[in-house]
C-alpha cells in the first residue's frame, strides 16, 4: 500500500491518496480539492479512483468531492451517519465562513466496526466524535496505519468548539479507542506531519 499526501485546500489540508501498486486502484481520504498535483500523480500513474473515504464533513475535508467525480466519474462517498447534516449544509460544515458554501448532497453511510473492503485492503472504520459527532479514523491493521482525520494530530488534537464538538468525547475517543492500538501505528492526521500512536501516549499534551 502505498500513501502519497498532497497538502491542498484553503486551509492547508492533508490529503491522502492511497494506492494498491500492483492494480492501481486507489482511494482518496479527504478531498479538500483536486489540485493540479493530484491531478498530474493520479494521471501519471495511470490510477484507477474506486471511493473518497471522509473523515468528518468540515468544508476543509469535503471540498473536492464533486471536482474528483466529475473528472474520474461516479464512486461511493463514506460518511458517517452522525455528520451527514454536516456534508448536506454549509452553515454547518463552515464552508460560508471561507467561501460562498459547499455541501454534497450524496454519501455513503458508515457506522463504528464497519470494515471497507477497498483496493485489496480492509479499512475499519472507528467512529471517534469530538471534533465533529460523526468523526470517524481509518484503520488499515495489516499495513499498521491510521487515517485520524482531525480527531489527532501530531502532539495536538482537533478543535472542539465548533457544533456537534465536544472535548470530553473527543478526549474519551482518543484514550478509549485510539490508544488501544499498537504503540507502532502510523498515524496520518488531517493536518500537519505523521507520528504514531507511541509518540502521542508520551508527548501529547492534550491527553
């Protein structure tokens, strides 16, 4: 499996195209756009796009959903159930505050334990609310990688003050959940660098 992060996006966002290097087929998690260089990789090396794997639905993680489809055409959009309000209306996933709106009227509803048989790989879905109630992490155990969206970051964790936040959940998602995993787990947060599940027991302040 191979990872290539493209920072994009209004606010400087991760995202992640993620590549079975034997068939090509590829998933994308968390689209903030569809940049020039994502474009020019995923042409390159002749991809095939099969799903867009969301994290949360705040307009900085959503906002290249339509861009991706309409170029590589129509594939599954997963979302958890709890923030599809979010991805359907842009007062609530604060597109207006940054542009004149965006939301997707589609998506393809995940709950906690679900497993996405994808690109030859098992992606498992945790549902970890705090930044947003349905916030969820990717978690690929056969490659030792976590997706964590914004939930946690690299000796931080996402912001709660939005709506549907809570700091007590997401604290509880991070200790209760996420830190059961091994301590080797990579870890590819929405934003800033990687680091791994290890590193954040001992160093994160936050938690």
């Amino acid at each position: 499996m191979k990872i290539e992060k493209f920072v994009t996006g209004i606010i400087s966002t991760n995202c992640y195209i993620v590549t079975n290097e034997e068939t090509k087929e590829t998933v994308i998690v968390d689209p903030a756009n569809l940049s020039k260089a994502m474009i020019g990789y995923i042409e390159e090396e002749e991809l095939v796009i099969k799903a867009i794997l969301l994290t949360h639905a705040h307009f900085d993680h959503i906002m290249g959903i339509d861009k991706v489809i309409d170029r590589y055409g129509e594939m599954p959009v997963y979302v958890e159930e709890s923030d599809l309000e979010l991805l359907h209306t842009p007062s609530m996933n604060e597109s207006t505050v940054y542009t004149n709106g965006y939301s997707y009227p589609g998506g393809d509803v995940i709950h906690d334990g679900d497993v996405l048989h994808l690109i030859g790989e098992d992606f498992r879905v945790i549902h970890t609310p705090g930044h947003t109630q349905g916030g969820v992490c990717y978690y690929v155990e056969k490659e030792g990688v976590l997706f964590s969206g914004d939930t946690l970051f690299c000796c931080s964790v996402g912001r709660s003050d939005f709506a549907t936040s809570s700091t007590s959940a997401l604290i509880r998602s991070i200790k209760e959940k996420l830190f059961l995993l091994p301590d080797e787990t990579k870890v590819f947060p929405g934003h800033m660098g990687a680091t791994t599940i290890g590193n954040e027991k001992v160093n994160n302040p936050y938690v």
